[in-house]
C-alpha cells in the first residue's frame, strides 16, 4: 500500500458534503459526515507513519482508506443521494472501524533525520567532506564571515555530510565557536534565530536576543551551522538582518548552510554554493545492502505533504526518464485530486514546489514560451518508485498484469496489439481509477482500427476510472457506453486520426474536466450537447483541421480556461456556435485561434480585455474569404486584442493592418501571414516589447517602415525575425537606403534570423550580434554582405564586437553566384559558427577557402551542389564531427586527409553515385573511411 493519507481522503469527503446545501445534508448524508468528520481528529501524519510498521495498525488503515475510497466514490457518482444503499453500508463500515481503533505506539516512529538515513554511506561521502573542510578552513576570503552552502535534494545525506565536518577534529581546534540550529520547523527571522543560538549557550528569557548574540560572538572564531533551510520560510531582508548581527565574529568565521533549494543556496552564499549529488552506482553499491536507497525519505518524510507525495508517486506510472508536458502532468493530477496548497484546485503550483525542492527538473524546448516540460531529475533516485507503493503499477507486458483490491492507478507500457483482452484478475478490480496507455509505433493493423476491442472493453469493465488516456491507440470510434463512467475528469483521445465524431453520451460525463482530441484530424464535429458538460476546464481541438463548426451553447462552459481553437461555420445554421459565445468565456488561458472569421454579424463583444489569462490569439479569415469589411471587423470588438502578448493573423485581406497594433505595450510576438493585400506595415518599431516577428507570405508587401530616421531604440528586445516569401519585398524602408545619409539602424540583440524567397530584398537594419542562427534562402546576398562590411568600420563604430562572431549556425540556400562571394568572405570572423550548410548552389565547385579557420565547426552540410572535389585542408577542421554529402552527382572521390580526422563520428552520403561506389566495401575510398564509426552512405548500403 503506498503512504496515501486516510485524513486527505477524509477531507476531501467533507469538501464535497460542504459544497451541498444546508438541507441536502440529511439521512445517510449526515450519519456520513458525522463518522468522517472524527478521522482528521483520531489521527496525525506521525502516527500514521509510524502506525505502518505495526502489523494490527498497518491493517486497520487499509481497510480504513479502501472504504473511505469507496464512500468517496459514491459521492462523486451521486453527490446529494441521502439514501443510496451503497452508503448506508460504506457508513457502517467506517463506524466499526473509528470504534476498533487500535493503540498507536509512539515509540516505534521511525527515524526520520537525514543524518540517520545516509550514515552508512560516511565512508562514500569522503570526497565531499574534504572539499568542504577545505572551504572552510581557507584563507584569504575578503569577508568576516563567509556562508557555504551545500544544497541537494531531500535524502541524499547533507545533514551528515555537515554533522561528519562539525566533528571533524580539524574543525573544532580551527574554530573557537561551534553552534548547530535545525532550521526546520523555525520561523526564519533575525529574532527567532537569534533566540535559538542564545538557547544554545545555556541563557533563556533574553529580552533582545539579537543585542545577546552580537555580543556573544564578538571577536570570537565561529562556526555556525543552519540545518535544512527551506525556501517557503527563508525572507531575504530578514536573513540580511541576520547576518549582520555575525559581523563582529572573528575573521575566518564561518556560516555553514543545508538546504534542498538551490535559490536558497544561491541566495545565501558569498561562495559558488556546494551540490551533493547522488552516489555513482559503482560507489553506492559497496553500501547498497544496508541503504536501501536515498530517497526513502520521501516515505516518511514528515514535512512533505501528502499531496505532493501523490504527485511524486503517480510519475511511477510513466516510463522511466519520460519527458511530462507539465500542461498535461497537473491536468492529470487534478483529475485525481491533488489539491495545491490550501486546496488550491491548480496542481501546478504543486509542480512548481517539487522543482525548487528538485525532485522534477525543467526541460528545454524550442518553444518555451507556448510549452513547458519536465522530468524527474538527472543523477537522482527515481523518487516515483520510491513512494509509488501497491496502488501505482505500470505492466512492461502483457504477463505481468495483474490486479487486487490495492491497485488504483495503472499503465500499460507495451503495444496495445499485443492485449488481446482484459485479464479476469485486473478485470475483478473494481477500483482503477486510473489507466493509461503509451503508444508505439503504430503498425498497419493497429492503424485499421485492431485495437478497437480492447478500447471498448477498457470502457466497459472499469467504472470507477477518473483518468483515461487512450491517445494514438488507432481506435476509429469511441464506445457509447463511455458516458457511464460517471467519475472521469480527464480524457485523452487525441492523435486518433481515424475518428470522425463521438458519442453523444460523452457528454453525460458530468464531472469531466479535461477533453483532449488534438491532431484528431478526421474529426468533423463535436457532440452537440457539448454545453452540458459543465465541469469542462480543457477542451484540446488544436491540429484538428476538418472541424466545421463549435455547436452552439459553448459559451455556457464559463469554467473553461483551455480552448485551442473556435471554429466558425462557413454557413449560416442554427446549430453552430457565434463568436459572440466567447463573450462568457473569460477564464482562457493560454493560445486560442479563431478560424473563418467572415460575416460581420458574426462579431458581438467578445470581451477580449477581460481574458487576462489569454497569452495567444490567432485570428485566420480562411483562404477563400473574399468581399469582406476587414476594417469594421478588427476595429471593433477584436481590436481588444491590443491586451495579448502574443498575435497572429492569418489570411487577412485587408490593404491596411490596424493601427492599434503599433501602439501595443504588451505585443512580444507579431505573425502576419497570407495577409495578401498589404503593400506596408505600421511602425512596428515603436513595440518595444517585441521580441519575434514573423512576415510570410505576403505577395505584395513592398516594405516594412515608412522611414529610416528612428528616435530611441531601434526593436530594444527583439530576439527572433523570420522573412519568407516576401516576392515584391525591396527593403525595410520606403524612403533611399539610409546608408546614403544615415548610419544604418542595427538590430541591439536580434539572435536568430531567417530570410526566404525575398530575392529583391537589398536593404534591411544590420544584425551583428546573431547567435542561435541565420538562414539565407533563395534571397539576396546584400543584407549579409552589409553587416560584415562592419568590421571595415569597426574602429569608428560604438560596438567593439566584430559582426557574427557570435554566430552558431548558418546556412546558405539557393544563392546566386555565391561562387565568388563565398571566397571574400572573411571566414575567421565567424570563430563561434558550429553548424555550416550549404545547400542548392550550383556556382559553387568546392569549398570556399578561408573555412578551414573556423575550428569551431561541428557539422558542415554539403547538398545539391557541384562539388567535383573537398579540399585536403578539411582536415584542419579538429572539431568537425558529421559529414554530410547528399546530392553531389559530379563529387569523385574523399580527400586523403579524411582518414586522419579523429573527430569525425559520423558521414553521410547520398544521392553521389560516384562517391558511393569508392565508398562501399573494397571501394577505393572504403579504407579512408574505416575509423569512421557512423557512416550511412546511401541506400545501396547497410554499412
């Protein structure tokens, strides 16, 4: 059984009874709540942990939670039912129990210390303590007192790593003051502290401990240790305060902090602070027998919440180093209940502790404004199967399933396929309320639909199912008979790109919170009775193209806070929904796109400045929207869209974009794409937060500004511009290029750019400072050329930065003559470039010389160009690892000098037949490549 709180569950029970009316609470209802509303009152979490290590104890409590679990499920499926016969025996049961409490001993608590827990693990820890004596006991710090921080998550041995240095004997001859203060359960204040230590040295009932201890410590050597300093309580002025009552010590004191929280680590250290990490497993394993694993505090640990132990515990059904959507991991623990901090009903509050606590650890995306994730952190104990217990399975096969009356929450990660039906032994237990499925590469018969049964009868035999995730699992239809499962709040369909509608009876789900169909991209329509499914927080559509319509009434869902997109009907009908319904929905957050935006009486007030959660709003007319009042149309109710941070217009047919627009203080990404009537813009330059613009495909934009001549910053904080299929695109300006009798604008800190099919564009500001990438498609050489004639005038210039030194990727495709360009480049310049692809540029014959200075490069492309040969000194390129050659028919043969670059991992070729042929085995470039252990030459080769 995992260490799921029976006094949660209580509350939780109670919460729900709270929510009804004064008169609901009768008859069975009320004998309920007067047996539960004694539990929280006969139990605390320290006796609950302790009670698990008795055996009479260890049952009493899990009869006690299965049938609260029940009693709680009952109430989800009929909420104001006084006199459900289901009840009156779930009642009667927990009366028995309260009154057969057995005796809890207080003397078997286990010990919960971190000091207790690695002890075994001294001798591994011998490194860390040497490092850290070392730090202390250093001269020639500047500072009177310097504070050390040693920081890792919760079990890893900090505490005794920190006891092990106090009694170092070393320490205690260096030191004339040694204190220890568990911070804990403190309130971190100056006055609170100082009390503690003055405690310490025997004195009590000091009026001004503060005063007490700046005297106490004055001119004496000191050691003080702050043991487990967490983030929720330390306040940084009062720890300023703090220290300054310690400045009078003796040079050399020192302050020595634990904690789990690296910004409390960073925040407190005048040193880079110290992190405990993990144990390699070739160590650890010396001791493996006597420690059973550090992270079994989060069993018992007493200052972790429950509620957070749930989270932790649920991650074990995923497999391991899964990557969570962290959208998608807080729906899910929702859905079960999971309450944040007061019963916060948002549980990403509760990921956001468990990263400061760093347990989770945040990922990188290419998106990180419109997507978060995360995963349990690296060099870690996987803490998900540490407290996961009985009720968190994940089968790995179709063998290992099975099931028993502790089992709630299950997962299935295995092909789908290979589940033919429901075990009998998984099927008898009635308590899943919980299962997920992760999918794997599709084969053609799962695509048909052969998972189908086995979808159906998940829906059928587990009632009590609160989640469900049956997402790209093939299926064509969603059986009827889901609207009985009268407790799910959250249901996952999407990537099924074969399902057309769903059942009506979905929306019989009257407590489900989250709907997921994206990327269902045969999906037509929505259940018209969608307006009924009043609990509906999420409704994913994005990436389902074929929508027609939203059926009426969705403006009813007022809790709805995710909608990725209202799709309006292309025909006057009574049963598609009216932008006006957005009116009511002022709870979204997040991206919402509005498609087929035509009819003027379409528009009401929408209230778009009240939806201050919105972060995205696309507005896209449709490709075949002609005729209309585009003007009225977004000078009316969706020129409110002034408020949201992030913009898009798709197929706008307008000759002038809103002047709003250049007025926006919030606007930090602008995508304007189809517009096919504009020949200008307005001036965008006075966005100051902008941060990405994006201009594609629009045939007869001619210009971007006006006029050169700009006052203040030019784009103070844009980072991103992409130009594409800007045909008619002459430059930025209206006016003579400004370097005639103006010094060009240049962009402060433009990191990535990308200009496609603008073959006239020959005027545009100068970006030096590029660092993510530039791409050069099809479009003129004169922009490039412009901004690294800059260090021709690097002297006069304010910069001192020569231009694109910074410069990590670039790419040229598609340029015209770039034969003779190339080879005047001044290649050494860009001494950060990692990344090179040159790619359709059939004047060039070889690689351009100067390259071979760029040590920096790690990957060089060369695709459909008329290369005849790679020059010898490609060799001089030590950092080079991939190769790749695709299409180079008049390519003959490999440079010698190949053979000697040991930094080459890995070559491709393709599409050089030539080439291919000296390649393969016992050709006559085979022996250059031999140490080369990654080589995919073509598809005439498994080499």
């Amino acid at each position: 059984m995992t260490d799921t709180n029976p006094i949660d569950v209580a509350n939780r029970i109670l919460s729900t009874l709270g929510s009804l009316a004064v008169e609901e609470i009768a008859g069975e209802l009320k004998k309920l709540k007067e047996v539960v509303t004694k539990i929280p009152g006969l139990l605390d979490d320290a006796r609950i942990r302790a009670g698990r290590n008795i055996p009479e104890v260890r049952d009493w409590l899990e009869k006690l939670e299965d049938v609260l679990f029940d009693a709680d499920e009952i109430l989800d499926q009929a909420p104001g039912k006084k006199t459900d016969p289901k009840l009156v025996g779930v009642r009667g049961q927990l009366e028995k129990l309260v009154g057969k409490k057995p005796n809890f001993n207080a003397d078997v608590l286990v010990v919960e210390s971190e000091r207790e827990i690695s002890k075994n693990g001294d001798g591994m820890r011998e490194a860390d303590k040497e490092a850290l004596i070392n730090l202390l006991l250093v001269s020639g710090i500047d500072e009177t007192i310097s504070v050390i921080s040693i920081f890792g998550f919760r079990g890893i041995g900090k505490t005794r790593l920190a006891q092990l240095i106090f009694d170092d004997a070393r320490v205690k001859t260096s030191f004339q003051l040694r204190m220890w203060v568990g911070v804990s359960q403190l309130e971190f204040s100056s006055i609170r502290l100082a009390d503690e230590i003055i405690k310490f040295k025997g004195s009590r009932g000091i009026k001004n401990p503060e005063s007490e201890l700046e005297k106490f410590v004055e001119g004496r050597k000191l050691l003080l240790v702050l043991d487990d300093v967490q983030s929720q309580k330390i306040d940084p002025n009062e720890w300023l305060r703090f220290k300054r009552l310690l400045m009078g010590a003796a040079e050399g004191s020192r302050v020595l902090i634990t904690t789990r929280s690296r910004e409390v680590a960073s925040m407190t250290a005048t040193v880079p602070p110290y992190e405990v990490r993990v144990l390699r497993a070739e160590t650890a394993s010396v001791y493996s027998e006597k420690h059973s694993g550090e992270f079994d505090e989060f069993k018992h640990s007493g200052d972790l919440p429950h509620n957070l132990k749930d989270c932790i515990a649920y991650c074990s059904l995923f497999p391991k180093d899964h990557e969570f959507d962290e959208s998608t991991l807080t729906k899910i623990w929702d859905a079960q209940d999971f309450m944040g901090e007061g019963n916060d009903p948002d549980s990403s509050k509760n990921l956001d502790i468990l990263v400061k606590e760093g347990v989770f650890e945040r990922v990188k995306t290419e998106d990180s404004a419109t997507q978060s994730k995360c995963k349990i952190a690296d060099d870690k104990p996987d803490p998900a199967r540490s407290v996961g217990g009985n009720q968190f399975i994940k089968f790995d096969s179709v063998d290992q399933i099975t099931g028993d009356r502790t089992v709630h929450h299950v997962s299935f990660d295995f092909p789908l396929s290979s589940l033919r039906r429901i075990p009998t032994s998984l099927k008898s237990t009635t308590e899943i309320q919980s299962l997920l499925i992760f999918p794997y590469q599709l084969s053609g018969k799962c695509k048909d639909g052969s998972n189908q049964a086995i979808c159906d009868a998940i829906v059928s035999n587990f009632k009590s199912l609160r989640t469900l995730d049956l997402h790209y699992s093939g299926i064509k239809t969603v059986s009827p008979k889901i609207g009985s499962l009268d407790n799910l709040r959250y249901l996952d369909l999407s990537k099924n790109t074969k399902l057309k509608v769903l059942p009506n009876s979905i929306t019989k789900l009257q407590n489900l919170q989250t709907l997921k169909l994206s990327w269902c991209f045969g999906l037509q329509e929505l259940p018209r009775d969608i307006k009924k499914l009043e609990k509906l927080r999420h409704l994913e559509i994005d990436g389902c193209y074929n929508l027609t319509h939203m059926p009426s009434g969705l403006g009813k869902l007022t809790d709805l806070q995710t909608l990725s997109q209202f799709v309006l009907s292309k025909e006057a009908n009574s049963v598609s929904g009216k932008l006006c319904e957005l009116g009511t929905l002022n709870s979204l957050r997040g991206e919402l796109q509005i498609k087929n935006l035509r009819r003027d009486h379409d528009v009401g007030d929408i209230h778009l400045e009240k939806k201050q959660g919105l972060q995205s709003l696309t507005l896209d007319w449709g490709a075949d929207a002609v005729g209309l009042d585009y003007n009225t149309l977004l000078e009316g109710s969706l020129g409110k869209a002034i408020t949201i941070p992030r913009l898009a217009f798709n197929g706008y047919g307008g000759v002038n974009l809103p002047n709003w627009l250049s007025s926006s203080k919030n606007l930090v990404k602008l995508e304007l794409r189809r517009c096919s009537e504009c020949k200008f813009l307005p001036p965008l330059h006075s966005c100051l937060s902008l941060k990405a613009l994006v201009l594609d495909d629009m045939t007869k934009l001619e210009y971007i500004a006006e006029d050169h001549a700009v006052e203040g910053f030019f784009f103070p904080c844009l980072e991103e511009l992409r130009l594409t299929e800007l045909p008619m695109l002459r430059g930025w300006w209206k006016s003579t290029s400004p370097e005639v009798n103006h010094k060009v604008p240049e962009f402060a800190i433009l990191s990535k750019l990308s200009i496609e099919d603008c073959p006239k564009l020959v005027s545009m500001p100068l970006f030096p400072k590029l660092k993510d990438g530039l791409v050069l498609d099809s479009t003129s050489w004169k922009p490039f050329e412009q901004t690294m004639n800059m260090a021709d005038r690097a002297s006069s210039s304010s910069s001192p930065s020569v231009p694109l030194s910074h410069l990590m990727n670039l790419s040229f495709v598609g340029i015209e003559k770039l034969n003779d360009i190339a080879n005047a480049i001044k290649w050494e310049d860009l001494k950060s470039l990692r990344f090179l692809r040159l790619d359709y540029l059939p004047d060039l014959e070889s690689l351009p010389d100067g390259l071979q200075r760029i040590t920096s490069l790690r990957e060089l492309n060369i695709w459909r160009c008329n290369f005849t040969h790679i020059p010898d000194w490609i060799g001089e390129l030590k950092s080079l690892k991939t190769l790749s050659i695709w299409v180079c028919p008049k390519m003959k043969s490999l440079p010698e000098k190949i053979s000697s670059m040991t930094s080459l991992l890995t070559l491709e070729i393709e599409e050089c037949p030539t080439l291919l042929q000296r390649c393969l085995r016992n050709g006559a470039d085979s022996d250059k490549i031999s140490r080369i252990p990654n080589k995919r030459l073509g598809l005439m080769s498994k080499q």
